[in-house]
C-alpha cells in the first residue's frame, strides 16, 4: 500500500515534468532540434567531406553518436537545473515539502523528468540524424543504457546545481563554462587516438569521454576507451552524485531555512 | 478530546543567529478554530513553518494529530493542510493541474484527484476556471485556489495563514462561511490574520505569539473579557454648539454631528442617552469605534514590550 502510494507520488512528479517540457517545446525540443541539424550541415556535411574517414567512419557517421549524446547531456541537465529553480523561485517546491513524500522519491521524480526529456531529445536529434547518415545499432543493450544512465547522471548534476544556485546566473554558469567545453573536448568530434599523450592522458579525466566513446562503441561498435571500465565510471558518477543530491535534500540546503 | 497539534518548547535559531523562537508551547484541540496572532516578525511564519516542514527547527517537538512530525513524519503530514500568506504554485500551470498535481504527492490516484478537484474547485467557485493558466486569476481567486490544493487530500488540520490579505469584504465573508462549514464538519483550523475582526468572528482560542514567545494563550472569550472599557461613536441628529457633557464618561467631539464615548464595561449605556437626552441631544446611530480585540492585541503586546524595556 505505502508503495503504491510512493509510485503515485513519484509518477505525479514524473508527469508534472514532462506536461512542463511539452507545454514549452519551443524552449526545449525545438531548439536542440535546430541545433544539432546545424552541427550536421556544417561539420559533417561541408567540414566533414574534407576531413575524410575517422576511427574507420565516414566522418558524418563517426559524429553522430557524439551529436545525439552531446543533445541528451545538456538537455537533461537544462530540464532538471532550470525545472527545479524555478519550483524553488516560485515556491512551489512547499507543495513538495509539505506532502508526505520521501526525499528520495522527489529526486528519483525529477531525474526521470529530466532522463525523460534528455531521451526525447535524443529520439529527435537520432531522426534528423537519418536524413545525412545511416545508423546501424552494433549493441543494443549498451546503447540504450549508456544513454539512459548518462541523461541520469546529468539531471543528477542538473540538481545538485539547482539545489545550490539563487539566482538565475547561477543556473547558466556551470553549462556555459564547465558542461559545454567537457563536451566538446569529450571526443564528440574527434578520435582522443589524435591528440598529442598529454593532452589524450588529460581527457582521461573527462567523464563525458566515456560515455561518448560507450554510447559510439553501441552504434559503431569503435571505442577510445574499454567499455567496462566507462560502465564503471558511469555508474560512480551516479552513485556519487546521487548521495550528494539525497544529503543536500536532507539537510534542507537551499529549500529550508 | 484528542489534541489536532501540540508544541512543546519549540524553539528556532536561524543561520544568522536571530533567535525566532523561544521555546513555544502551545495545544490546538481536535475541532477548534483557533487563532494564532502576532505583530510582524513575532514568529508566526516561523512556527507554522516549522509545522508545514518549511522551515527547520532548533529544538522541541511538533506532534499533528499525536503523530511526531520528526519520526511520523508521513503521517503527521498527511494530517495537514497548508494555505500559505503568499501565492506559491506554479503560475503557468492550469487550475485544474495545480490540484490535481498536490493530490498526487499524496499518493491519491488521478481519477480519485480528479474527482476531488472538481468537488473543491466548485465548492470554492474555481471550477469555470479549471482549464485557466492560474496567473490569470485574480487575487481573490488565487487566494480560492490555495484553500482548493490544500483541502484536496482532505486533511483534519488545516492552516490559514493570512488566507483573506487583499481580499475584498464580499469575498471575504464568503470565505469566512466556508471556513466555518468545513470547521463544522470537523476539520480543525488554525488561522494567522492582520484583521482581528476575523479572528474575533471566526476563532474560538486564541494565542498571542511576540518576540519568539507565547504572550497569551486562551479562549477568545475569556480574552474579551478583559477588556473593561469600549469606545462607541454616536451619530447625532443635530449640530452641537458646544461639547455636552456626561457625569462619569469619557467624551470627545469629532465633528459637529458626531461623538465618541468610553464606556466602562460595569455601567452600561443606559445613562448615557438619559443624559445626552435631557440636554436635548438625539442619536440617530451607534457604533463600535475600534474592533475589542484589537484594542486588547495593542494593549497586550505593548505591555510585552514594556516589560522587556524594564528587564
């Protein structure tokens, strides 16, 4: 009974967060859509032809999986960072804590909206990725999970951001100087096997190196680094981060006073 | 009877050191309409912040219907419902969304939500407006709204907190009605208002809460009757030349046609108007110059106030 009750709050919270990014698709599915058909054009189709093969890929073909997982990591972090903001600055978040709802079933309602959105995105930027290049899925299992775990992590970081910041800058900070460049320089665009040893020694401590490189070895089946080892950073990153954002959510950081 | 909220020596310091609360003790029986009144910064927000889980306590324990707030925390919450003094739902959503959404978080099924929302949403004259965008109501249908969300999971205890501030008087007496109907029907109110007219119509136990502490804690009528002198205002048929006076009365004049009078609570007003009519003086009206409870809200937080200075 007390589960049943818990699921319901939860699919509230999930339902809730979906009708908001649906109800604002201009703001949130339009705008990776035109995006990520930019960075096709542009880099794949007129840069790209004159690149020539990389990792044994036409370019085109090599970008792809960086291009639809670049769309899900910034989108499921924007959906829960600007979400929960925004439930804190309008104080709607005293709905939540005066509910009867554990702590961890609003983290769990806010990362599968902000997943939900990432992997929305994700199913967009895929399609239009069909119109310049064909997909093939080399293993299924690992692409549908690396997705899904990394839309996990970044709403998890969407939250904890969202939990620290009281202003709206605060919410813009981290995805302009720390979420795009990590992205860029995780090997969307490029093999790490080019860059000089330092600089591909340093890109070792880039997360998103290991889920582009996962999600890439899912649909091309070449990775830079060792799929296992990437499982095992992906699932400490949400381990990690989930247990910070529950001891935030606990102490009542940002949201009780 | 069972008590719907008990505090025992709740107290709050915040980050900054402002020490709110000093250690409050306070019981709300099971079906009371009880009033919590203050100045500003009293503590009121803060102690029902503390019962609605907004604001963290210090110390001291918060029991809703016997249930801990700190160890039962889902069932004591599941007891409460909270209407707050600033509008706090999400301003883009529609009316219909916003209640049915909160009866979820307490786990109540969508079609059991639904069907509840639109009972509450009509109740409150809301339901025309189930599919609006909730920032194109007006104030007084915000303020409908709130009660509507909160109401929805149907709980014993329900807090007002300033649920009538910018409220126009036709409203708000309509509100007053409701709140009486469903006090009558056993849900147990605690109300916050700046209009003491309010507390004194609807409340039936009182506490007065200055400077972090309980100053007075009472029936409401036990508390009025504290009160030994009542000013009036006589309305007067014609112009007075000169101010009249009355043996044993307080008088003041205020314009040509009008008067006020303190009357002791033991004399009556029977002499008044024998006096005022052997001078040839006739009233044509007669009211209350000021709310009782006002009168004594002032008297006793200035005493409060006295009282520190001294210590």
């Amino acid at each position: 009974m007390r589960g049943q009750l818990l699921f319901t709050a939860f699919w509230t919270i999930v339902t809730k967060e979906i009708r908001r990014f649906t109800r604002i698709w201009v703001q949130t599915l339009l705008p990776p859509a035109i995006t990520m058909t930019l960075y096709f054009i542009i880099f794949g189709n007129l840069i790209g032809s004159r690149i020539g093969d990389m990792g044994g890929f036409a370019y085109m073909e090599y970008i792809a999986p960086g291009l639809i997982m670049m769309s899900v990591i910034t989108n499921s972090y924007g959906n829960v960072v600007s979400s929960f903001f925004g439930t804190k600055f309008q104080r709607n978040i005293e709905e939540l804590l005066v509910a009867p709802i554990p702590n961890w079933v609003i983290l769990a309602g806010y990362v599968a909206g902000g997943a939900a959105r990432g992997l929305a995105v994700g199913v967009i930027v895929t399609l239009l990725s069909l119109f310049f290049t064909s997909l093939s899925i080399h293993h299924f299992f690992i692409t549908l999970s690396t997705v899904i775990l990394t839309a996990i992590v970044f709403s998890l970081g969407g939250f904890i951001n969202a939990v620290y910041a009281n202003t709206f800058d605060d919410i813009s900070i981290v995805p302009t100087f720390i979420l795009t460049p990590l992205t860029y320089l995780g090997g969307v665009f490029y093999s790490i096997s080019l860059l000089p040893g330092f600089w591909q020694t340093l890109s070792q401590f880039n997360p998103i190196l290991y889920m582009v490189n996962s999600f890439r070895y899912g649909l091309l089946g070449v990775s830079d680094i060792n799929i296992g080892f990437a499982f095992m950073m992906i699932i400490g990153f949400i381990i990690v981060l989930a247990a910070f954002a529950m001891h935030l959510l606990n102490t009542g950081k940002g949201i009780r006073s | 009877m069972a008590n719907a909220l008990v505090l025992e020596d709740l107290t709050k310091t915040y980050a900054n050191g402002f020490v709110a609360l000093k250690g409050i003790s306070l019981e709300v029986k099971e079906g009371d309409f009880f009033a919590l009144l203050g100045p500003n910064g009293a503590g009121k927000s803060t102690t029902l912040g503390i019962v609605s889980s907004l604001v963290n306590k210090t110390s001291g324990q918060v029991k809703i219907f016997g249930f801990d707030l700190e160890t039962q925390t889902a069932d004591a919450k599941k007891m409460l419902g909270v209407v707050p003094q600033e509008f706090n739902f999400n301003a883009f959503e529609k009316v219909i969304d916003i209640v049915v959404t909160q009866a979820g978080y307490y786990g109540i099924p969508k079609q059991k939500a639904t069907e509840r929302a639109e009972f509450y949403l009509r109740k409150l004259g809301l339901w025309e407006k189930k599919n609006q965008s909730a920032r194109m109501l007006s104030g007084g249908m915000k303020r409908r709204l709130m009660i509507a969300r909160a109401l929805v999971h149907e709980p014993k205890l329900l807090i007002l907190d300033e649920p009538t501030a910018g409220v126009d008087i036709e409203l708000r007496r309509s509100m007053w009605e409701f709140l009486r109907e469903i006090n009558a029907q056993g849900t147990s109110i605690i109300l916050t208002t700046h209009y003491l007219e309010e507390a004194e119509s609807l409340c039936r136990n009182i506490a007065i809460i200055d400077k972090g502490k309980i100053i007075e804690n009472t029936s409401m009528r036990s508390l009025l009757l504290k009160l030994n002198t009542e000013t009036f205002i006589l309305d007067l048929k014609d112009e007075l030349p000169d101010l009249v006076a009355i043996n044993g009365y307080g008088l003041r004049q205020i314009d040509a046609r009008s008067i006020e009078i303190d009357v002791d609570k033991n004399t009556g007003l029977n002499r008044v108007f024998q006096q005022l009519a052997d001078q040839g003086v006739q009233v044509m009206s007669m009211r209350n110059k000021s709310n009782r409870l006002e009168e004594l809200f002032v008297s006793l937080v200035e005493k409060n106030l006295e009282m520190k200075e001294l210590a």
